[in-house]
C-alpha cells in the first residue's frame, strides 16, 4: 500500500481519480535509476497510482550499466545521432545487461515493495518485433548494426498481463523473424507501446527538467511543444545529441495513438505525482490555440 505523503492532498486525489482505469507508460531511466531516495519515492507514486486504479506499464534503460559492462570487456562504446553503434558483440553485451541484470533488479525491487511487477524481454512471447534501423547523414545510409525500431508490439500479452494486475517492466530488446536480437532505444519502445495500448500517458523520466532553447538558461524551459517546433528545432541545432532520439519517440507516441506526451525530470521527487497536479516538465502538444500562438510571439 502507498506510504501518505504530505504534498498528497484531496485535489490531487481527485485529478488521480479521473485515470482510474486508464493506462500509463513510463520510461524509467536516467539517474533516477541509481539514486536510492529519488527510486523510492518512484515507488511511492507507482504505489498510489495502482491503489487508485491506473494500470501501469514500465520500460527501462539502462546505457550507464551497458557502458560500464562493455568498458570491462574491453569493447569500445560508440554512438551516431544519439544511438549506441552495437555490433554483434556488443549485442550480447546489450541483451545480457538489459534483459538480465537491470531488468531482474528492476523487477525485484518493485515486487520487493509490494508491486506486482513482472519482467519481460522484448523477445518474450513475440512481444516487440523489430527490423534494423539505420540512421542517415546528408542523405548518406549508416549502418549501425544490430540496433532496431519497432515494427509491431502483442498488444494481448500486455493487456492480459494489466487486466490480472501485473505491471510489465519491459526490455528494450527486439526480435526478428530470423532469430536476431536487436538493441532499441528505449524511448521508442515506450512510445511504440503506449501508442499501441492507446495509452493515457506516456511519461518519459529524463535528467533534466525538459526541453530548453538554451540548456545554459534555466528560465528558457519550454512547458509545451509541437512536433512541427520539435523538427524545426532538431534542424537548427537547438535540439541535439541524445534529446534527438527523444523527442523524435514523443511524436511517434502521438502518431501511433497515445493522447497525452510528456518529459519529467526523474531527479525530482514524486515528479510523476506532481506531473498530473502541476503539468511540470515538457508535455508534447499536437498544436497551439490561437491563444497559445498569440502568448508565445
């Protein structure tokens, strides 16, 4: 059962009240993932969330563990336009760290504290069926190895699963029709499935508090953006490096059905809670009202 919290008050209660029911994805990653206080009070928001209702789906990374793994081994980590270049040793690094180590602890410490969260693979029950994915620069075709987008996601497991009161933590690992593995971005697979489920959210962790003109000033915090603004700030350089990848999954959550988008800082605490209170972060929009249009000029 959720611990109460002070901040938790009765029009909280009452907006959380209006999901019950509904599906939300998070994408758990970043340093949330490593720091014990910032984890706990993670747990302490799935825990209320599930007491009122809301079905709840988690995809994790884990490129910190992948890194230090590889590091160990000697294998060099490389990445193009935000992506990890993985070849098929580092492949099996990837698979053995996502869907065992990090996937496992993962599941553990939720079940631990009174979750019913179940780990899977990507692979498990033909869960995310994936093609290569190549990355492209001034037109030219990269070839970046065993890295993948998905193509389709079983739907019935998942609901299965959430109509019996388990919570999938998810792997972002791919499959193929030939038997190959494939290392996905994170960031898709959580925007693949919660356009699948049609999910009511879909709420990405990251560590920063969202998308920013400039990364040097706090005040120029964007607390909406637009996909067509997201492709035109990825074009002109305000938008780069692993925030690419990102935003990029943002648009196709909306594209694929999912009807609320929105980036949290996970080094804040309860920042899922405060998120449905206080709209913190960046949420993606599919446009502006004129009013919006008119504020922001």
């Amino acid at each position: 059962m959720y611990k109460q919290n002070n901040f938790i008050n009765t029009e909280m209660v009452s907006e959380l009240n209006k999901y019950k029911g509904k599906i939300f994805v998070i994408k758990f990653g970043g340093s949330i993932m490593y720091e014990e206080s910032a984890q706990l009070a993670f747990i302490d928001d799935l825990l209320l969330l599930t007491d009122m209702g809301i079905r709840l789906v988690i995809v994790h990374g884990g490129g910190p563990e992948i890194s230090k793994w590889l590091n160990r081994t000697g294998i060099e980590s490389k990445f193009i336009k935000g992506l990890r270049v993985t070849d098929s040793a580092t492949m099996e690094i990837v698979e053995m760290v996502l869907s065992g180590n990090v996937n496992k602890k993962l599941t553990s410490f939720l079940s631990i504290r009174g979750l019913n969260a179940i780990g899977l693979s990507g692979r498990d029950n033909n869960l995310i069926k994936a093609k290569k994915k190549y990355v492209y620069d001034n037109s030219q075709r990269i070839d970046i190895g065993y890295v993948g987008e998905v193509v389709n996601v079983n739907e019935k497991t998942l609901l299965n699963l959430l109509d019996n009161n388990y919570l999938p933590v998810i792997s972002p690992i791919g499959y193929d029709l030939e038997g190959n593995s494939y290392n996905i971005n994170a960031d898709y697979v959580a925007a693949a499935i919660s356009g699948t489920l049609e999910a009511d959210k879909l709420l990405i962790m990251t560590d920063i508090e969202g998308v920013y003109m400039d990364i040097n000033d706090p005040s120029s915090l964007l607390s909406s953006i637009t996909p067509e603004e997201i492709k035109k700030y990825i074009d002109s350089g305000v938008i780069s490096g692993g925030m690419i990848p990102k935003l990029e999954c943002c648009i196709d959550a909306i594209d694929r059905g999912a009807k609320n988008v929105h980036l949290l800082d996970g080094r804040k605490q309860h920042s899922l809670l405060l998120n449905i209170s206080t709209e913190c972060g960046t949420k993606i929009i599919m446009k502006r009202s004129a009013a919006q249009c008119q504020k922001a000029i």
